[in-house]
C-alpha cells in the first residue's frame, strides 16, 4: 500500500556568486589599449604625423592622436563590460574628495615641474624667455587647467580607476605601482617611436628611458592619490601637471644647448624631480598590504 504523504522536497540553496577574476579584466584592458593604440599610431605614422608639427597634420590625424588620450577609458569599458557584464560594479574610485587632498594633489603636481624649470634657469641649463612673462601665465595654473581635467580622467579611469584598483586587490604594493607605472609609459612610447616625440639631436632611448622613469614616478604616486582619496585627486595632480608644463614652463624655457636633454617629459631632470618626489610621497603617504592580501593605503 503506497503512502498518501510524500517527503517534502528540499530546496536546493542558491549557487554562490562567482566573483570575476580581476587577472581577466586586466588582461583584456590591456590587450584593448595595445590594439587601438596599435591602429591609431599606424595611421598616423603612414600619414607622416610628427608631434612637434602636428598642426601640419590632416584633421583625421589630428583627432586620432588627440583621441589617443580616451583609448584607456574605452579600454576599460569594455574590459568591464567582458569581465563583469556590467558597468555597475563599484571600485571605479569615483567618490566625493576633500578640498585638502584635492589641494594637497595640486601643490604635489606644481612644486617638483616647477622646481625641475626654475633648476634649468639658475644653472644656465636652459635659457629663462623673459619676453613670455604675461599675464596669460597664471592661466596656466588655473582656468587652462580644466581641459586637461577631461583628457587626464579618461586616461584615470583605465590606468588608475581600473588598473591600479584591480591590481590592489591581488598584488602587494610594489607590484601595483611598477604595473601600473610602466604600462602607463609604455603607452606614451609609440608617440616617441613613431611620431617625432624625442627632441631634435636627442637620442630615442635617452628620451624614452627618462619619459619612463618620469612617467613611472608621477604613476606611483597618482596610484597612492586613488587608493587613498579616489580618482579626483590624481585626476587633478595630473592635469595640473600637463598644464604647467604646456602653458608655462614651455614659453618661459629657451633653448641653450644641452635644454632638449633636460627639459619636458623626455628631459631628465623633469624625470630626476619627478622620482625624487615620488619617494618622499612614498615615505610620507605609503601603501601596504592588505591582511587578506592585496593592495591599501598606509
């Protein structure tokens, strides 16, 4: 005789949640950045694009060495997107900031530039271009720091808002900073390589070994900024740094010689002030491993 009452049926508990391998992300961040990167120098290069000249340029080129500045962003979009499926994941570092940190990053990005021209001036390095002295100066330091607040985060958001993130939550904090310094310069050869990035009568590795040692440097501490404060910060040290050297270091600096060897991004001096305040920034604001592993601020 066969039983009217059946055994209940056990609900089976929910799966957990697989969390997606912050290695993946990384990978096809990477691999996205090369390709496009990889297209866009190209391009440019067929055409005869030079940077020093590149108002010479077809507008295409232009826009396409231009647009070279949004290929982290679209990189870590769709690194996201592969990786997660989503664009909702928190950690981007996108969060509010406070005026000190903000001015505390500003302060960091003027003093060591600054110190490396007014250094090129008082030795006779570089020739100080008096006739440049205006009143447009300070608007190097201020209002035409704002475009590069719109270049400088869409370069953050891949370089530090995914990768130094992503790299924080698996590797200690030399591994973080090494990374995500050299793949940022890395990123900046091809315009050395391929387009007329090195001065005239500067060798290519010379001015590629200090771009990556100054590039490196400014990585390191920008990752700090983001891990301690967010992306604002770095964001800000970043753009005030372009600006200073653009708008006002540029016009104030004459040639004198040995001035290519030591002045802009792929002078060394801008790289020897650069590494010097990256090790006092190290000292004062580190970061440590996590207990669990990983990557915080000191």
């Amino acid at each position: 005789m066969t039983s009217s009452l059946s055994t209940p049926a056990v609900a089976a508990a929910p799966a957990p949640a697989v969390r997606p391998s912050p290695w993946r992300e990384i990978g096809v961040f990477l691999a996205v950045v090369a390709a496009l990167l990889t297209v866009t120098t190209s391009v440019a290069a067929a055409a005869g694009a030079d940077v020093t000249r590149l108002d010479e340029a077809p507008p295409l080129v232009q826009a396409l060495l231009f647009g070279q500045a949004l290929i982290p962003l679209l990189a870590a979009v769709v690194a996201r997107l592969v990786a997660t499926g989503t664009l909702r994941r928190p950690d981007w570092g996108v969060r509010r900031t406070s005026l000190r940190s903000l001015g505390t990053a500003w302060l960091w990005a003027l003093l060591p530039t600054l110190a490396a021209g007014v250094l090129l001036w008082v030795t006779g390095l570089a020739g100080f271009a008096s006739g440049a002295v205006g009143p447009v100066l300070p608007l190097g330091l201020t209002v035409l720091v704002l475009p590069y607040v719109a270049l400088a985060l869409a370069e953050d958001v891949g370089w530090r808002g995914l990768l130094v993130q992503r790299l924080a939550q698996v590797a200690g904090p030399r591994t973080v900073v090494l990374v995500s310094g050299l793949a940022w310069s890395l990123f900046h050869w091809p315009l050395v390589l391929f387009v007329g990035g090195a001065p005239a009568g500067v060798p290519v590795v010379f001015a590629l070994a200090c771009l990556t040692l100054g590039t490196t440097s400014l990585g390191a501490v920008l990752a700090s900024m983001q891990l301690r404060w967010g992306i604002w910060p770095g964001v800000l040290a970043h753009a005030v740094l372009n600006a200073l050297l653009y708008h006002v270091l540029a016009p104030l600096t004459a040639d004198s010689g040995p001035t290519e060897w030591l002045s802009t991004e792929t002078g060394a001096m801008g790289a020897v002030t650069l590494l010097l305040a990256a090790l006092a920034w190290w000292r004062v604001a580190p970061l440590r491993r996590a207990p669990g592993g990983g990557t915080v601020a000191g």
